[in-house]
C-alpha cells in the first residue's frame, strides 16, 4: 500500500502535466506535495521497514524522500511566478518522479536509473531561458555528471561482483556483507565516490554546478537539491555497505575527498562576486562535510552528515528563491546586497538573512549540530582530520558572514529587476518560517538541556 502511494501519486502528477494548460501546474504541485504528503504519512504509519520485490522503504529513504518532496512542492510554488513553456512542468514532475524511484529502490539498478532520470530531467531545465550562456552550462552539467553515471554503474558491477551471488539487492549485500570481497568492494567504493561525489558536486566534478546555479531558475535549483540529497543517500548505501568491510581504508578515503572539497569550497566562497555563485561554492563545501561525516564510520559523524544536508537543502531553496526576487534570472552582485535591511520592503533582505544564518550553521540551527556531530565524529576517527575541517571552515565561515554583513550597510543597494513575484514571495516566506520554527525549537531544547545540568 504505502509503494503504491509514493510511487503513484508523482506519476499521477506527471500524467496531469500532460492534461493540457490547466492541469501543468497543477501536475507539478501534486508531484511535490503528494510525495511529501505520502512520505510523512508513511513514516507516522509505523509500517516500516516494509518491502516489495525491489522496492524498500525504511526510516532513511523516507527522510530524504520527505525532504525531495518539500523542496519539490516549494518549487512547484515558486514556479506559479514564471511563465515557462509546457516541458518545463512535465520535466519537473519528472524529476520529481525519478527520485521517488530511487528512494524506493531495494534495487541499486533502480537506484542508479532513478538517480539518472532526475539528472537527465535537470540538465534540461538548465538551459530553460534558451540563451547561449544557459545552454553552455546545460552542457556541462550535462558532459560532468555523465562521467558521473558511468562510474557509479562501474561501482555498482564491482559491488555486484564481490558478493557471494549476483544480486544488486540491497537487503542481501547487507546480509552477506562479511562475504564479500575486500578487493573488489575498495574498487567499487572509489568508483561509487567519484560517480555520485559528481552528482554532489564534490571536488574536483562541481564546475557544473557554479555554471548550473547561475543559469537555470531557483525552482530548477531546488529540485537539483532533491537530486543531490538522493544522491549523498545513495552514497551512504554504498558506505553502509563497504566501510564495516574495508574499515580504516574506507574512511580515510572518504575523509580525504571531503577535506578536499571543503578547502575548495572555501576558496571559492572567499573569491565569489555573485550571489549565486556564491551558493554554489557554499555548497561544494557543505558535501565535502558530509562526505567527511560519512568517513568517520560512526554514528556521530553519520547522523551530523543527514543532518547537515538535509537542512541546509532547506535553507540553501530560501536563499536562491530570495536571490531571484531580487534579480530574477539576471546576475545579483554582492554589492546589491549592500543596505538592504534599510529598504522599503525589506521582507527579501529577511528572507537571505533567515537562510543565510541556518546555511551558515549558527547555532540553534540544526545546520549546526549537524556540523558539530561531524566535527565530532571525524576527531574520534582522526584529530587531524578534524583540525583540518574546521580550519578550512573558518575561512568559509568568514567569506559567508562577510557576506551576510553587507545587508546591514548603510550605502544605498545596486539597483536590481524587480520586486518578489506573489508565488516567490510565498514560497521563500514558507522556508524562512519553516527554518526560524526549527531554529526556535532547537533552542528551546538548547535550553532545557542546560536547565536540566544544573537542576
């Protein structure tokens, strides 16, 4: 019952998108909403972990699944502002299907496709304005993460290969975890990092997204959210999988290509002149953490991991939405942010300084315990991994506050193209308050906590 659900519901969605002018938008937002409905209905259910021929739903996927289909209903909002041709809603819904493939998947074949329809559907929405710069990044997305598709098809036959009998099953690779070849499982997981880090945009495979970001529309941007948290889940299948195996070898992999991506991350956040830019950057270096995270093989640095990316998708959608508000699909310099709380309305400047501060991951976001778990972990694991992390995070903490600052200064704004849009203006107002509730109830808890201590 619960599959046919999760699964129908997008597919009904997109079946509508095909019902003519009336029904395109309409499609879309039941592709988004339904799947988050239908997700957190699940969960509440208690039905889990349930399974269906190759399909599987355990607390895990329907996490990300839950956060897919928030960020795909926000987007399906935000997009009643725009005024795009008829494929844009279908391929939305698409992608929006494509991800609630591979967070049913028991089948990491399933998996793979659902990862790769989604991907396909978002390198066409890139290039949604038809300009030479969006088909350019289109391109790009689309020649990185193929490379990117590849590879983890590679890992995924050298995982099938270690088992002890063919199967991409993953509830049987989990029960036969202590049969399967170290050998090849070390192959397999080298592979798996560089095909979905080049989904994630981890260094060296996130030129796409700074090109991407500044291209295609905010609502593209945050269904690209859905797609890169599916795929740091689909990684942390893999880890699940092969690090209590390979132990030390697995970690120290993964701690590296995360350490590498957050000092990349960094340096570009110190170097942007764009906002979108900018956000690209910012979230180079929010995976790399992640896949750090993923690398301490503990459970700190892994609940910090889902923690981290799961909120910051969420304030990193409220930012973009803010950015196109103020600039619509044109370049928004740093320095239009200059004085923009000292502006009548200053509801966007509220807005970027919501989601700025929880993408920033000051506390009592859950942005920072999410990283606090990681830093945590990754000590247990390496210290020096760990001072490294938070070294390379306090520039990127610097560039980002830096930024944040500027919407407090007293020289007039740039000027920028137009006011938020009705659907943007409701769509970035549901996140900021979503994130403030959340921020709210952490230090509610912050404060219990400490009342506790000393009762």
């Amino acid at each position: 019952m619960p599959f046919i659900l999760i699964l129908g519901v997008p597919t009904l969605g997109l079946v509508l998108t095909f019902g003519g002018p009336r029904f395109e938008r309409a499609g879309f937002l039941l592709a988004g909403w339904g799947l988050a409905l239908t997700a957190g209905l699940t969960a509440a259910s208690g039905w889990l972990p349930t399974s269906f021929g190759p399909l599987r739903l355990d607390p895990l996927s329907l996490l990300f699944l839950l956060l897919a289909g928030v960020l795909a209903g926000i987007a399906a909002l935000a997009s009643s502002a725009r005024r795009e041709g008829s494929w844009y809603s279908r391929l939305s819904a698409f992608l929006v299907l494509g991800l609630t493939l591979a967070g049913t998947s028991n089948n990491l074949v399933l998996l793979w496709a659902g990862l790769e329809a989604a991907g396909l559907a978002f390198v066409l929405l890139v290039d949604t304005r038809r300009v030479k710069a969006s088909l350019e990044a289109a391109w790009k997305t689309a020649l990185l993460t193929a490379g990117g598709s590849l590879s983890s098809l590679l890992a995924l036959g050298f995982l099938v290969a270690a088992s002890p009998r063919p199967s991409a099953s993953w509830t049987y690779l989990a029960a036969h975890a202590h049969q399967l070849q170290p050998g090849l499982l070390a192959v397999a997981l080298a592979l798996a990092l560089a095909g979905f880090g080049a989904k994630l945009g981890l260094f060296p495979f996130h030129p796409w997204l700074t090109a991407a970001y500044t291209q295609a529309p905010a609502p593209a941007v945050l269904l690209s959210a859905g797609e890169i948290a599916l795929g740091l889940y689909a990684l942390t299948r893999y880890v699940l999988l092969i690090h209590p195996v390979l132990g030390s070898v697995a970690g120290h992999l993964l701690l590296a290509a995360g350490l590498l991506s957050v000092a990349a991350g960094a340096a570009g956040l110190a170097t942007s002149r764009d906002v979108r830019q900018l956000l690209a950057y910012s979230t180079v270096e929010v995976v790399g953490w992640a896949v750090a995270g993923l690398g301490s093989g503990n459970f700190l640095g892994l609940a910090g991991a889902l923690i981290l990316i799961l909120f910051y998708s969420l304030a990193k959608a409220a930012l973009f939405l803010s950015a196109e508000g103020l600039a619509g699909d044109g370049e928004l310099p740093l320095s239009s942010l200059n004085g923009l709380l000292a502006r009548r309305p200053a509801l966007p400047a509220v807005f970027l300084l919501v989601g700025g501060l929880a993408a920033l991951g000051l506390p009592p976001f859950p942005t920072f315990f999410g990283e606090l778990g990681i830093l945590a972990g990754v000590f247990r694991e390496s210290p020096p991994a760990a001072a490294l992390l938070l070294a390379a995070s306090l520039v990127a903490f610097i560039a980002y506050l830096r930024c944040l600052t500027r919407l407090f200064h007293r020289e007039e704004p740039q000027p920028v193209a137009r006011r938020f849009a009705p659907g943007l203006r409701e769509a970035a107002a549901t996140l900021s308050l979503g994130l403030l509730l959340l921020g709210t109830a952490g230090l509610v808890a912050l404060s219990a906590v400490g009342v506790r201590a000393f009762v």
